[in-house]
C-alpha cells in the first residue's frame, strides 16, 4: 500500500497472490493470462496424464498446505474461497477477475471444457484473446524476417495446430 498504485495487473496462474493482495486492499486488478487460455489445466493434464481431480485430492491431504490455506482465509477475511479445494470449480477460477487479458490468439487456445466454461459464464469471468502483445522492437524483427522464413513459421503454426 505504500507505493499506492491504481491498478494490479498480474498472472493468475504465476503471481495469483497478486489478485488477493489487490483484492483485500481494494485495488482494482485485471488478470493478464500467460498460458494458451483458461483451458490450459486441461491440456496440461491430458499430456501428463494427471488430473485436477488428482491435484485437488493431493492439496487437501497435505496438512502444511491445508494450515496455510486456512491462514489465507483468515488473513484476508474470505472465508469461502476454495483455493484449489473444490472438485466442483474450475481450478485457479478464483484467480480470474472479470475480464481477462489472454496473450494468446483464440484459435490457438486450449480447448476449455464445457463444465468450466458454463462455470465462468455463470459468475460472469470474460476471458479477451488479444494474442501475444508483441512490442516494438519484437514487430521490428517480425518485419525484418523474409517471405521464405515467415511461410515456414507459418507452416510450424499450421504443424502444431493440426497435432
């Protein structure tokens, strides 16, 4: 607080304290999404075989994490929040703020599974797939690259996107 900003943007999948922080000192914050959409869990989960329901039973059983998700709630005074507890939430769902910015293009994102999807819809989460944000000096390279090598970035895109 003592810097006073007037906004908190932040990753809710590597800095997801930042929206709690934001939220219990009244700070307006917007979520800035680093992986290919919310769907990301499931595509994680899908090539390495685990699941959120794994991951939530794992985070239940382990007393430190269970003490410290205990402290968190207090701390902040937010009883309700599941903090990656509950089977019938999208895991991190409460690390979204209402509209969040995905660097990600909404063709390329991973696919968001039905359950979670009407989820979101119902506590009113937009997700804005504005795509990677490329500054100046990465446009200027982008530029710079010749037909041949931009018909064959083209053609790894078009590779990973058909696999």
């Amino acid at each position: 607080r003592h810097h006073s900003p007037y906004l908190v943007v932040y990753c809710p999948v590597l800095c997801s304290v930042a929206h709690l922080a934001a939220t219990y000192l009244n700070i307006p914050d917007v979520s800035l999404l680093t992986a290919a959409g919310p769907g990301f869990w499931d595509a994680a989960f899908a090539s390495s075989g685990g699941s959120a329901a794994g991951l939530i039973t794992a985070i239940r059983v382990n007393t430190a994490n269970t003490r410290a998700i205990e402290g968190i709630r207090s701390l902040i005074n937010m009883p309700n929040l599941s903090l990656n507890t509950s089977e019938s939430e999208p895991l991190i769902h409460e690390y979204y703020t209402g509209v969040n910015i995905v660097t990600t293009i909404a063709s390329m994102a991973d696919v968001l599974n039905e359950n979670d999807a009407q989820f979101y819809e119902s506590k009113g989460k937009k997700f804005e797939f504005v795509g990677p944000l490329l500054g100046e000096s990465q446009a200027t390279v982008a530029a710079a690259s010749s037909e041949e090598e931009v018909a064959d970035l083209f053609k790894h895109v078009q590779e990973a996107a058909a696999a």
